[in-house]
C-alpha cells in the first residue's frame, strides 16, 4: 500500500469535510457569527488541526479558488509555444466557465455583504491581474509594469467579470454564452495588441 498517497487522501478528505462543515455553519449563522471553535466542532476535529489546514475563516471561504488561481499562474508562466497570454486566459476561462455550483453561489454572497472578504477578495484579483499584465508584457516584449500590459490586463479581467454577471443574469444563460462573450472581449483585445504592437514595429523602423 503506497502510504504517501494514503497519507494524501486522508489529509484532502480532512481539508474538504473542514470546508464543508465551514459553509454549512456560513449558512445557518452567518459568516460573522461563525467561530473557528464552532467550525472545528462540527467537522470533529480539534482548533490545531484546523488552523493545520487554514489561517482563518477567511482562508475557508476561499479555499476552492486557490487551486484555480494557481492553475492560471502556471498556464501563465509555462504557457504552450506559440499561444498568447490572451489565448491562455481565454482557454482558462473556457475550462472553468460552467454552471456555478452552491457553493460558489454561497462564496460570492459572503463576499458580497462583508467587507472583509471584499478587501481579501480585491487584493487576489490584484494579483492575478498582476500576473496576467507580466505575461502580456512579455508578449509584447515590455516590462511588466507596461502601462500598456496593465491596460490589457485589467480590461481581460473585466471581460472575464461581465461574463460571469452575464450568465447569472438569466437562468437560462448557458456557459456556452458566457465563453461567447469572453471570446469577443479576448478577440477584441487581441486585436488591440495587435495594433499597437504593429504601431511600435512601424515607429521603430522610422
């Protein structure tokens, strides 16, 4: 028996049943009147052992975006020849742009009424929008500080934020119409580097 992997599967069902009994308790209570003592109760296991899985409730909140948000990176920064940093983020989005589940329903209506989770929330997007920017600025051949790359950036994750209110919206908007929206908005910024990298070549050969 490979203990290693045993080991792992023990410590993710841990991670997941301390998730689960977190949200649960978010429901009934409410995240504010939510204790870690109460949280531990519930999944059964002892405040050490949670605070061996989270810092904080706050943590807990987020904790099924953390591996999507380190997914992005990586694509990011180990991006397949040839494709673009908009590419990359539009085969991101294409991946994960499905039927919310409830509990990202439930993730995105505690963020929205505690500033706290406002705040925690603004600072992770900041970081990806960083991370996006540096490697749109590689494509472009700047620094990652580029105003340009910033611009593009921020507009993507723009993009990415109209479709996911565009299919909330409606029932009946499927995640086939929400990639719709996010392919005209990559396609429009794409065009738009595009332009400008063909502006900088012509003034550079002037």
């Amino acid at each position: 028996m490979d203990e290693t992997g045993l080991r792992e599967r023990k410590k993710l069902r841990t991670r997941e049943t301390i998730v689960t009994a977190a949200l649960q308790l978010f429901t009934e209570r409410g995240y504010q009147q939510t204790t870690v003592a109460g949280i531990a109760e519930a999944a059964e296991v002892s405040k050490g052992t949670l605070f061996a899985y989270f810092r904080s409730k706050e943590d807990i909140v987020f904790a099924d975006t953390e591996p999507l948000r380190d997914e992005l990176f990586h694509e990011l920064r180990h991006r397949t020849q040839g494709l673009s940093a908009l590419q990359t983020l539009r085969s991101y989005a294409g991946d994960h742009m499905a039927t919310p589940s409830e509990r990202e329903l439930l993730r995105e209506r505690l963020i929205d009424e505690d500033e706290g989770l406002r705040m925690t929330y603004r600072a992770r997007m900041a970081e990806a929008e960083d991370a996006i920017a540096a490697a749109i600025a590689a494509d472009l051949g700047e620094p990652a500080d580029g105003i340009r790359a910033r611009f593009a950036a921020a507009a993507a994750l723009a993009a990415l934020r109209i479709a996911k209110e565009h299919a909330r919206a409606s029932r009946r908007a499927s995640s086939r119409q929400a990639i719709a929206v996010i392919d005209d908005a990559i396609a429009f910024l794409d065009g738009g580097l595009r332009a400008i990298s063909a502006g900088s070549s012509g003034k550079a050969a002037r």
